[in-house]
C-alpha cells in the first residue's frame, strides 16, 4: 500500500522520488498493478494523505503467494495465514 501522490507524481512522503529512476518505475510496473484506490473520509485533516492505493502482484513469488490473501485488507478482514506471511500475528 503506497499514498497515491507518491507513485502519481513519483514523489516519497518522506522526500526525494519514490522511484530514482524510469527503470525503476517499469519494474515496479512489472510486478504490482493497482488493485483498489481508498478516499479518506475527512481529506481535509490530512490533505497530503487523500487518498491510498493497494496494488498486488502480477506475477509468482513473495510471502503471500498461494496463501489465498485478498487486496483490500482495509475493507475486509485478512485471513490469519496472511497477517502471519507478512509479520504479523499467527494466532488469536
């Protein structure tokens, strides 16, 4: 999940381009397409934080592959062996 300014305007939050170069962003490109865009609900508390973007992989591999994990962790609950892939808690 990215601030959608910072893939937009190649711009990271906390300065400088998220991506150094053009190839840089095409290997982005190469490995995660743009699943859904979230609207904050109050853009006017955080107005360099309107709006968020999930992408997901195009391609085999990473710690998520054949885990059955969704796109929108924001919307919905995320299975447990997915939060454990990525670090989080296993059990509870």
């Amino acid at each position: 999940m990215l601030r959608s300014f910072e893939v937009d305007e190649n711009r990271h939050f906390n300065g400088g381009k998220l991506f150094e170069t053009e190839a840089a962003r095409e290997v982005f490109f190469r490995h995660y397409r743009e699943a859904e865009r979230f609207a904050a609900p109050h853009p006017e508390l955080a107005p360099l934080v309107t709006h968020l973007t999930v992408y997901e992989r195009t391609g085999g591999g990473g710690p998520t592959a054949g885990l059955g994990c969704r796109t929108r962790p924001l919307v919905e609950k995320v299975s447990r062996p997915c939060l454990a892939a990525w670090g989080g808690p296993a059990q509870g």
